[in-house]
C-alpha cells in the first residue's frame, strides 16, 4: 500500500516599426488581428489548413491579441482587401504562403501589414526540414509576431514537452511533443518508462526512470545521438524530480530501505546526499529560491502535504495550510504552484485545483475552479504553466497564463498522460 502511494503522489532579429506601436498606443487595448492564407502553391491541403490553425491558436493563446476566430483567403500582394478588413475592425493582418521545396523542406512566408494604413511591416521567411514538425512553424510565426508588437515574449512555444504515456497496464513509452499535442514522436519504448525529466535548458538530452529491471533505474538520454546512460538504481524507488540551474546536481527520491526520501546527486561525481530523513514518505523534491532550498510533498501531518528545508540543512517548514491533499508541485523562483484535492463528488471523482503561492509571504491564489489538474510544471518565463488535466477518462496538456487569467486544453488523442516537463 505504501508503494502505491508513493507511486500516487509522484504520479499526480526584427525591427519595431513604429507603425505597429501606434496601433498599441492609439487604442489602448490589444490590437484585433487576423489570419490570412496566400497560398498559390500545389501543397499539402490538410497541412496548410492545420498551420493556419494552430497559428490561429498560437495568437490567441499569448493572450495579448484580439484574434479572428477564422482565417481570411487574401491574394498575397493585394492591398484592397486588407482594406476591407480594416473596414471590419482588423488593425494587424498576418498573411501567410505555404510551399513544399524540391528537397522536401515545409517553407512558410509571413507578411504583417497595419490593416490601418496598409504599410507592410515586416516580411520573413520559414523553413523545417521534416513537413510533419509545421507546428514548429506556426509557433515561430506566432513568436515574432509577439515580439513585433512589444508584447512580453512567448518564446516557451517553441520549446519541446516530453511526457509519460500509458499505452496499456505496465507499458508506457516516452513521448516528445509541442505544447499542443500536434506533433508527437515516441522517444523511449518498451516496458513501464515513467517520470521523463529535461536535462538542461538546451533539451539536448532528458533523465527518466525505467521500471523494466530488478530495480528501477535512473537513465539520461541525448536526444540527437540517441546515447543512454545509467545515472544511479535504488530498490524501491528512483526519481528524477529536478534539476539545478546548472544542470549539475538532481533531485531525486530514493527508497532503499524502503523509506522514500529526498537525495541530491552530483552528476560529476555520482555522490548522494540525503536532504529528508523523516520516518515516513518525503517526495517529489523541486530546487527554489535559485537552488538555495528544497520543496517536497510529505506525508508527516498524516496526509500529502508541501514542505521546504534549506538544501544544505536547516529546519523543515510547512509550506501551505489549505486542502488536505497536496500532492504535486512546481517552483519557480520564490513561487510555488501546487495541486490540492478539494473534494470528492457523489460520483465518487475528486476534484484537484492549483493554487499559486510565494515562500516570502502570505501570498495564494487559485488558478483552477474544476476538474482533476495534476502535475503543474513552470515555464520559463514564470508567468504560463502546463498541467495535466483529466476529463472523462482521457487526459490533455493544459496551458496556464497567469497574468491573463486564462488556460487552454489540448487533448491527447491516445492514452494517458502521466507526468510532464518542459
């Protein structure tokens, strides 16, 4: 029962023109803009109406534009009928080529243009070598036309998101996605392979823990080379929950005494220090306060709570006094999103909301109202978050902005979702 438990909790370069910053400033709101595909050339159909899609999605995911909910179909050079959108209240028109190279390569042109006053802004030009990561394309347009604007940066779309997911009962492979769940390709096969952790900012290489052994077993893989390596096994359990801003040392949760704790593991020198030592179930240890203290769920108030201690001793401190089942958590900063269990239903279904709090003050604030959300993990700009979210059997990647008090869902189409990173 206690392995069941634990196994629970860990579970859970442009120019700014001035004529856009006009825009911004003479309506003092977020500029309406619109779509348009200009496409002439014979491509893939289902592709190009995909890109103008998630593009679509992409501008209203920043949360910092006004977005048409459909594209226009706009000859590429013609003026007159951006005129006419303006007409309609478009301040911004993005218009958009797709084309196949002869060497197989997806290129995508973008032209911004100030509906106002019909001035082109800016024209760039967009290539992947593989058709099948477009996403990645329709993200790099979003970005620049973020940046554009002045807007704050969006550049967390463009990063990968490896997950966890369950195919059958004791087979789940390792996924690499976007943050949309468009492209995903299967990284780690065979067997039970959970808890996947990037290595460093760079994603060139990612830790997870293979089930398959007589112990579980802590690997680090390079992405482009494909090269494993054993990091460290400890019967009972062995976790990658963090890594340091240097990309040195991990956090891991180690049970061999079947006593789940916290350790710190220098990668250089394959030593383990023990962070916890409570008789009970400490997990899930998480860097804060720029790698100086530890936050961890623990077990020691008699149900899943969350704790922080300095990293090289020091006193444990409970961390939050609400909900009375804190299983899982992200830092950032002096910032901690955790998931609590509020409730449980007639059904029989129980409902996890997050909650945003700060380590230096009284500070909380919810950011679900529903649902079962699990697993939080903190972009790297602090302000948007991904969790899972589990509705009706299935699962979906959820997407957080906090200044904008807004999220998003993108469902998995197969499987289950058991634990994120990005």
């Amino acid at each position: 029962m206690k392995q069941l438990f634990i196994f629970l909790l860990l579970s859970l370069q442009l120019i700014a023109y001035d004529a856009t910053i006009e825009i911004v400033k003479q309506i003092d709101k977020k500029p309406h803009i619109t779509v348009a595909d200009s496409t002439t050339a014979n491509v893939d159909a289902n592709i190009k109406k995909k890109f103008l899609k998630l593009l679509i999605g992409d501008l209203k995911v920043t949360t910092h534009f006004v977005v048409s909910d459909s594209y226009a179909t706009l000859p590429y050079d013609d003026k007159g009928s951006v005129a006419k959108l303006a007409k309609k209240g478009t301040e911004l028109v993005v218009k958009t080529k797709v084309e196949r190279e002869p060497s197989g390569k997806l290129l995508v042109t973008a032209k911004l243009i100030n509906a106002q006053n019909l001035t082109p802004l800016y024209e760039k030009f967009y290539t992947i070598d593989k058709p099948e990561r477009y996403p990645f394309l329709a993200h790099r347009v979003a970005i620049d036309i973020n940046d554009f604007t002045g807007a704050p940066p969006v550049n967390w779309m463009k990063k990968y998101v490896i997950f966890a997911r369950y195919t059958k009962p004791g087979k789940s492979d390792i996924m690499v996605s976007d943050y949309t769940l468009t492209f995903k390709k299967k990284i780690v096969t065979g067997g039970l392979n959970l808890f996947p952790k990037w290595a460093n900012k760079a994603q060139d290489a990612f830790f997870y823990t293979s089930f398959n052994g007589r112990n579980p077993t802590l690997y680090r893989v390079d992405i482009y080379t494909g090269v494993k390596r054993k990091i460290a096994s400890s019967p009972g359990m062995m976790v990658c929950s963090d890594v340091s801003e240097d990309g040195n040392k991990l956090l891991v949760t180690m049970a061999p005494n079947d006593q789940p704790d916290i350790y710190l593991l220098d990668l250089a020198t394959g030593q383990k220090k023990r962070i916890t030592r409570y008789k009970g179930i400490d997990v899930s240890g998480n860097f804060v306060d720029h790698d100086q203290n530890v936050v961890f769920i623990s077990e020691r108030l008699g149900y899943p709570n969350i704790f922080a201690k300095p990293l090289h001793g020091g006193n444990v401190q409970q961390m939050v006094y609400h909900g009375k089942n804190n299983s899982s958590c992200t830092t950032f900063g002096k910032y901690i999103v955790y998931s609590s269990r509020e409730k449980i239903s007639s059904f029989g279904s129980s409902t996890f909301n997050l909650y945003l709090i700060s380590t230096q003050t009284d500070y909380i604030r919810k950011l679900t109202t529903s649902g079962k959300n699990l697993f939080p993990r903190f972009g790297e700009d602090g302000e948007t978050i991904l969790f899972i979210k589990h509705i009706n059997g299935r699962s979906a990647l959820g997407v957080l902005r906090l200044n904008a008090n807004k999220s998003f869902l993108f469902p998995l189409r197969a499987g289950k979702i058991q634990s994120i990173d990005w």
